[in-house]
C-alpha cells in the first residue's frame, strides 16, 4: 500500500491531475485489505475529488464485514460492486468460491443499511453446471436484493487460475446468454454494453464508461494498465519488484492511430456509446453503409451502434479488416 501511495502520486504529479472524475478500487479483492490501509491513499485524493464522482469499491461477501464496508464509505466510496458470480451454493463450490448465497445476500443487504445507493453484484454463466433453472433463481434472487447494476460474464479461462486448460468447465451457449439478457430486461435493467446491465442512466457505471469512451486513465498498483495520451503503460506484475519501485513501467506501448481506431470500433460497438463516423475512410464508410442496409448498426447523428451487442465483435472487424 504504501508503493501504492508512492505510485499515485507520482501519476498525479507527473500527469499534471487536476481534478478526477472516477476512482475504481479492484484488479484483486480490496476487501482482503484493511480500511486503516486505505486513509493515506483517500487522503491523498481529497484535492483531486468531491462528493460529486463516483467512487466504486470491489469486495468479496466473505470478506466485506460490515464494519469494512462502512469504514470504506466513510472514506467517501458511493458504490460497491460485489463478485457474487452465483447465488447457488453447489455453483459457487465449483468455482471454488469462498462464500455461500446467504454471505452474498447479507453483503448486499449490509451495504444498503450502510447507506450505498448504487450496488453491483457480478455474475458468471457458461459454466459446466449451468442449467436454465439454476440461472433462473441466481435471476430471481437478484430481482429481490437492492441492487442497481448487473455485470453478467461468460466465464473465461484465465492463465495462471484454477481452471486454465481445462476447457470442460466452461460451455458456450448462446441462447442461455440471450436467455439472460432477455430476463435482466424484462426485470427492469437496461443493457447498456455487452457484460452490463443498470436500472437506469444514473446507475451506469461511469468509470466504465470513460474506459469505453477512449479517455486518459491512470492504472494505479502492480499489473495495473493505465492509458494516457495514446500511451498505454503496464506496471510490474512482480508485487516484490513493484515494491522496489512503484514507478518504473514494465513497458509502455505507443498506440498508432490504427491501434485506436480498432479499438474504439470495438468498445464503441459493443456498447450504446458508439462511433463516430468521422473517424473512417471511405472504404470503411461504404462497409458502414452495407451494414446499415442489412440492419446490422444503427445510424443516428454522425454515430453508429450496434443493434446486437453479441454480433459487435464480427461487425468491428468487418470494418476495419482493411487496417
């Protein structure tokens, strides 16, 4: 915590901050860390906030006791974003999760006697236990809770986790996706990119949005990625090494115009962001217009979007195969 403390400051300084317009504390389980751990790094911040930015926390359930919770909003932090991923007990053992449903139910409802407004819970399906039935109650369960915000992901085989290399724990099903999203809607949250769901505009997860939008972000901590001026910078991933020196980059990756063309066309599209149609030549503006013809994107205001969030991925590349 203190290389932490050394490297934010650092970036605060170097980037010439003024004011921030999100924090986002995660890439890990904050909630294993104590609160008292925390008061430098929100001192640290209080001339870079107000009570005005959305200050987002992860936590696990079995580690955000409610006195962790109610220290962390004291600090100032105005949303929690819990990694439940299931609230069938049988699926969380096989994910090898380290809680159970009713840790999970008592986090969220701990969170809301604290005083948050805006709580996410995380969700993962595609697993070799999934069945319709036990995705169905995970949905009720959440449409009881007190919540304003779903994040829903496939699960993905990281390197270096449980269950990288075996590929028979997860199972592609894209109508139980669809399923899905299809419930989360009808339960009265929007989707508004292609793993989020919020109750309203409001309830959208602002720091993600800035990420979707292309701006400058700093990555604060060892293995963060921060992003500033077309610039992307990877801390060390080695937590002893990252010690040493908090502000040394283990590289830093130069984006050409193309890299950030692709890459807006891909958060763009998978999102109700969008794209700017400025930003294309005019082999890729008559692509555009093959896809408007076959009701693929929408056309509005200079921008397009995607119709079907699920075929952004294939209508990116479409388009800019020719990079």
């Amino acid at each position: 915590m203190d290389a932490l403390y050394k490297q934010l400051k650092y970036e605060l300084e170097n980037n010439n901050i003024k004011k921030l317009e999100s924090v986002f504390i995660g890439g890990g389980t904050p909630s294993c860390v104590d609160t008292k751990y925390y008061k430098p790094i929100f001192d640290l911040l209080k001339d870079y906030i107000d009570d005005s930015i959305e200050i987002t926390t992860e936590a696990n359930p079995n580690s955000a006791t409610f006195e962790w919770l109610q220290n962390m909003y004291a600090y100032g932090v105005n949303r929690v974003s819990f990694g439940v991923q299931s609230f069938d007990n049988e699926k969380l053992e096989f994910l090898a999760r380290n809680h159970n449903k009713n840790h999970a139910i008592d986090a969220v409802m701990n969170a809301q006697k604290i005083g948050f407004e805006r709580i996410n819970c995380d969700i993962i399906y595609d697993t070799f236990v999934d069945t319709k039935a036990l995705i169905n109650n995970d949905l009720e369960v959440i449409k009881t809770l007190p919540i304003d915000h779903i994040s829903v992901y496939s699960l993905t085989l990281e390197e270096g986790t449980k269950f990288y290399n075996k590929s028979e724990v997860k199972v592609e099903d894209e109508d139980m996706a669809r399923h899905i999203f299809e419930k989360l809607t009808d339960f009265g949250f929007k989707q508004y990119e292609i793993s989020n769901f919020a109750k309203d505009k409001n309830s959208q997860c602002k720091h993600n949005i800035g990420y979707w939008k292309y701006e400058n972000y700093l990555g604060i901590g060892s293995g963060a990625v921060g992003c500033f001026d077309n610039k992307r910078t990877y801390t060390n991933k080695d937590v002893q090494k990252y010690i040493v020196n908090p502000i040394e980059y283990e590289s830093i990756e130069n984006l050409s115009d193309d890299d950030i063309l692709i890459e807006k066309t891909l958060l763009g599209l998978r999102s109700t962001i969008g794209c700017d149609l400025n930003l294309y030549n005019n082999t890729q503006l008559e692509k555009i217009k093959i896809l408007e013809e076959n009701k693929k994107i929408l056309i509005k205001d200079f921008r397009f979007y995607s119709y079907d969030f699920m075929l952004a991925d294939e209508v990116s590349l479409f388009i800019v195969d020719d990079i």
